[in-house]
C-alpha cells in the first residue's frame, strides 16, 4: 500500500495498473527497451516502473515538471528507445538497442558538468535495497513520509523501495504546501520525513516552540551550519545518507550530530584510501571489483565516520590557499537575517582565483557590515571579493546547489542585485 499525498493506493491498484500499462506499452515484446517516463501523477509513474522493472526493462525517470523538449532532448541523451510523456502511447526516440540487462537509468545532477547518463543494473539496486535495510534499521518502525520527487533515486530507492522491503506502507507527498506537510507530519504515528534539506530547514522555522519532527533524513547536499543547528533542535532523531548516481548510497549516519558527518559506509562497500584530517583524500570506494570516485573531499575518523569537506570541483584556489566554500557560507549565514548563500568561484588575474558570494535575505544587509563581519571570523584569502545580494539562491529539484551553473549564470548577468542602502 502506497499513500500519495491524501489518497491511498493499495497492491490491487498498481497491480492492475501495472498490467495494463506492460499491455499497452507491449512490455513483452520490448524487454530490453530503454524507456524514458514522465508522468505528471506519481501513481502513474510508480505503476509505469513496476510493470517495467518486471518486465526487465530499464527505466529513465524524468522529474513531472519536465516540459517536453527537455524531456525529449533527455530521453536522447540517455540513448531512450521511447519516450513516454503523460500518455500510454510510446514515441519513439533511438533505433538502436542495448546489450544491457534491465537499468535504472538517472541523469547526473551537472554539478559540476553536463548532465550525463548513469545506468545501474536492477541487481545492483536490489544490493543496495538490501544493504541499506541491513545496516540501517533505527527507521523500521516509523512511517515514511517522502517529501520529494520519487523520479530521484533518494526518493525511488531509500523512500519508496527500501519501505517496501521493510513491509511499511510509505505515504509520498508530492506537495511543497508547508502547511500540508505539517498536518501531514501532525497526523501520522511516529513520522520519519524523507526529504531534502530546503523542505526540511522550511518546516523547521515553521514548527511552534517544544514541537518536534520524529525523525528526518536529509540527503543530496551539505547542510550549512544553520539550518543544521535548526533542524536538529527540530528533529528527534536525525538521519543523514551519502552517496553519488554511480554508486547509490554510500554511508548513513544514524544520529546526526554535526552536518559533516555524512555516515558509516556500507557493508557492501570498501573504502579506498580513507584520508586523514591533516590529509583528506577523494572519497572512493570499491564493491565487487568496481571502484568509484566521488570526486568529493573527505576522510574517515578513527570511529568510522566519513566526514565530508567538500566538492573536488568547488575547491577555490587563492594565491596557492585552498578555500572550501562551506565554511566562508556557514560565517555568512550566522549574519542577522541572512538566510542562504552560495560561493563560488571568480578568476583572477593577480590570484588566480578569488572567492564570489551570492546570498539571500529577510531584509537589504548593509555590505560594508557583512564585509566586516567577514573580516572578523575569517582569513584574508577567504574573504570574498564580490558580494550581491540576491531575492533566491538558485537550487535544483534535488535542492542541491550547482556552483558552475552559479558562476556561469553570474558571469552573464543574469542575476539582478537587491537595492540597498549602502554599498
């Protein structure tokens, strides 16, 4: 059984939608097809996927906002065979077949690049499906509320799948209506809200004092040190999963008490070189013979801790100095009233690169006082050089930040300055 926002779909629905939909789809004659689906109503993408997965397909789940040219020029680039978008009629996109078995197939976030397909075969999802409900069981007897997208594999995987091998019953709330949320969080027996860290920073400032969430999982992007603070005085329990498109997930920690201590690594996974505090090293790891590098910055402690510092890629190289950009946003955001920020990167012709912030705020913050408030908690290569107050830092469908895209998109113009008083 399945809860999507307020209505309930039990086994017989999607088993009887999942048939019909491998029947007019023909499922039996295209196995080995590559489908990209994008359906508008999450109970008609969850019956798509389970008739495809059954049937041995690989599956392409694109976001139910994506309009349709970005949909296609998706399905394209995943090598699609068909694209289904808001209808059972399949449109044809590529010719050509793949050797593969059954995939779930994602595109990567672009982070720190273009966007590029990542397949994983639907054994590998069932190891980690497995791995994950062995190792972390805190949440077993607690409702699943998944606040997000279940075309993301954080909602998919450890929301939808990972609740149904645990034999729960998960309700998706497909909404961001923060009142919603809360009766739905207020309503529901031990609540275990599975959500990105956007949502769950929202609904913390909105809870009254003396009220708490039951649990959270928060995953896809660091949380800045303030909204850690203020979601975890909020949360009971407080979970946090890592991982990348190409592994899954890789560690999870199952009492959060610091927002870079991102988990213990899985028992399906062996961790290559794991770093030390003085000498962090690139996160990657190894299972079945298969290496991935993560391209992020971290080590382990002598606890077993995979403590994250920050993206390879985001890394700002000041006269020789490297800068991480969490922890020139964590000062910026302990300023009264500002409520989110984004570093990133500038070229320089004397340093080489220079530190730039974007932030947000309730109000116009004088400049002169945030450069000084700067000043004083951090070093001078930290210091950024340019500072623009924005209406909304630009975050994606998963909430995570794309520093590239930030740097590009500011490189254009594109982002208008707030008016304020002082310069």
């Amino acid at each position: 059984m399945i809860a999507i926002n307020d209505t309930v779909f039990d086994q017989t629905y999607f088993r009887d939608a999942a048939d019909r939909i491998a029947a007019a789809a023909q499922l039996d004659k295209r196995a080995g097809d590559r489908f990209a689906v994008c359906f508008s109503e999450a109970q008609d993408w969850l019956a798509f996927f389970f008739a495809a997965r059954a049937a041995g397909a690989s599956v392409l789940p694109l976001h139910p906002s994506t309009p349709y040219a970005a949909a296609r020029r998706q399905a394209e680039t995943a090598k699609c065979n068909w694209l289904f978008y808001n209808r059972l009629e399949g449109e044809p996109i590529c010719e050509e077949r793949a050797s593969e078995a059954g995939q779930l197939l994602q595109m990567s976030s672009g982070t720190t690049g273009e966007p590029k397909c990542i397949a994983r075969a639907w054994s590998e999802i069932d190891d980690e499906i497995e791995s994950y409900t062995s190792a972390f069981v805190e949440p077993q007897d607690m409702t699943p509320l998944i606040a997000g997208p279940t075309t993301h594999s954080y909602g998919l995987i450890c929301g939808v799948m990972v609740a149904l091998k645990r034999g729960q019953s998960p309700a998706i709330l497909d909404t961001g209506n923060p009142k919603f949320l809360l009766r739905k969080l207020r309503e529901t027996e031990r609540p275990y809200l599975i959500s990105s860290p956007a949502i769950l920073h929202m609904l913390a400032r909105l809870l009254p004092a003396g009220e708490q969430i039951h649990a959270t999982m928060t995953s896809g992007t660091l949380l800045p040190d303030p909204w850690f603070g203020q979601i975890r005085v909020k949360s009971k329990y407080m979970f946090q999963q890592y991982g990348c498109s190409e592994a899954g997930c890789i560690a999870i920690n199952p009492d959060v008490q610091a927002a870079d201590e991102v988990g213990y690594v899985l028992p399906r996974f062996a961790l290559r070189d794991a770093g030390t505090a003085i000498e962090p090293k690139e996160i990657a790891v190894e299972s079945k013979g298969v290496a991935v590098e993560t391209r992020d910055l971290g080590y382990r402690r002598d606890d077993g801790m995979l403590v994250f510092l920050s993206r390879l890629d985001d890394l700002i190289n000041v006269s020789g100095l490297n800068v991480y950009p969490k922890e020139v946003e964590d000062v910026v955001m302990t300023f009264g009233g500002i409520g989110d920020a984004v570093v990133f990167r500038k070229q320089d012709a004397f340093a080489g690169e220079r530190v730039a912030l974007l932030f947000s705020a309730e109000h116009a913050v004088d400049r002169t006082q945030l450069r000084q408030w700067c000043a004083e908690r951090l070093a001078a290569h930290q210091m950024p050089t340019e500072i623009v107050q924005v209406e909304r830092i630009p975050r994606q469908a998963n909430g995570k930040i794309s520093r590239r895209d930030v740097a590009v998109r500011y490189g254009t113009g594109e982002f208008a300055p707030v008016r304020t008083e002082a310069a």
